[in-house]
C-alpha cells in the first residue's frame, strides 16, 4: 500500500492538500475497511491509520498472525510501536524499506513543533 513517491506529496499530506480527500485515498480506505471488516469511522485517511491498529489488523487479515501483539493503548507510544510492528512485518513479509512509510508520515503535522 506504499508508493516510492510518499515524500513527493502523492500520498502525504502536503500544505494545500487535505490529507485523505483524493480518489486513492477514498480507494485505500474502502480496500482496508473490506479486508479488516472495520471502518474509519468519522476519521479521515490518515488519522484513521495513525494509531497502527487498522494497520496491523489489515496485515493479520492478509496474513494471520503476521503482527502477534497489537497495543491498544490510546497513547502515541503505542501508536509508534504498532507501526513499528507493522512495518516490520511487511519487511518480513518480503517488502524492501523503500516500499515503506516512514513512521513520521501518519503523524499529525498540525502537532510537531516547527523549527525555524
């Protein structure tokens, strides 16, 4: 579900788009709500998604078991560490690194501190 143009703003959020609003966005989103059985709710795509519990779960759904311990901790922590866990259980799954997200991607940009 990776694009090689992730940091070229195609799939993230850039100022002048809402992240969540295109087409692929609206076709993931459905794809993972089919397979997981689970919807976003209210949520867009991306803070559907910032936790890492859709994810992970999309994952044991293709693959049972891929992902064997999902935190379900409403922290950031424990968001970072089901993406961590996901990512890596796609690399085990045989993706490269540079099939990937970076786990900065999901975060929500309107919350890190600007450096200037």
């Amino acid at each position: 579900m990776a694009s090689p143009n992730v940091r070229d703003g195609e799939w993230g959020e850039t100022p002048h788009q809402d992240s969540g609003s295109g087409p692929a966005f609206i076709e993931a989103q459905h794809w993972i709500e089919q397979v997981t059985g689970r919807g976003f709710g209210d949520k867009d795509f991306r803070t559907g998604l910032e936790n890492g519990i859709l994810l992970c779960e999309l994952l044991n759904a293709i693959k049972p078991g891929a992902v064997r311990k999902i935190n379900r901790l409403p922290t950031p922590i424990a968001g970072l560490d089901n993406i961590t866990l996901f990512l890596r259980a796609c690399e085990e799954l045989g993706l490269k690194g540079s099939q990937l997200f970076d786990p900065g991607d999901l975060q929500d940009m309107a919350n890190r501190a600007s450096v200037k």
